[in-house]
C-alpha cells in the first residue's frame, strides 16, 4: 500500500517542472494571503497544489493583478487575482535557486 499524500501528488511529481525536488519545495513553502474572494481562490489553489503551511492575514497586501481589467466583473477580478497569487506562490517556489 501507497502513502496517500505520494498518490496524490504523483503527476506533479511525473513533470519534468517539478519534479521529486520541486514537490518538496512546494510543500515547504509558507504562504500569508489575505482575506476575502480571492484568499479562498488562493488558498484552494496551494492547498492542492501540496502546499501545507498557509497563514492569513487581514495585512497581506494583494500584489497586482496584470490582468484585472480583462474582467468585468469585480468578484470574478477578485476570483482571478486570487489564483493569479496562488500560481506566482507555486512559480516561485519551483524557480531555480539561483533566481530567488
């Protein structure tokens, strides 16, 4: 029998983008999001991704969204942002070494 966490983080595992080294760096990671729309978008998006320690924060300022004004509505924007930060979380973390 398998660990359950193995299987399912298996195909990210399989990406030559990730990768064994990359699956642990994302687990490693350590989020603060804010709160609202966006921090639930994002925080699904990491939580799924394999990313274990998240923290919210009333504080956390929202980075800006390059592609906010493609959206008309504002929830969707807020929808949007937050798996934009979620994505750039996870771009970070799989980034080379000697790029952070």
């Amino acid at each position: 029998m398998t660990h359950p966490l193995f299987d399912q983080y298996s195909r990210q595992r399989r990406l030559p983008e990730v990768g064994v080294n990359g699956q642990a760096r994302i687990e490693a990671l350590d989020v603060t999001t804010g709160v609202g729309a966006a921090a639930l978008t994002e925080l699904a998006y990491l939580e799924r991704a394999g990313v274990q320690r998240v923290s919210l924060s009333r504080l956390a300022k929202a980075p800006i969204f390059p592609h906010a004004n493609v959206f008309q509505s504002p929830v969707a924007r807020e929808l949007a942002a937050g798996a934009w930060r979620a994505l750039e979380a996870l771009r970070s973390a799989l980034a080379p070494e000697d790029s952070r």
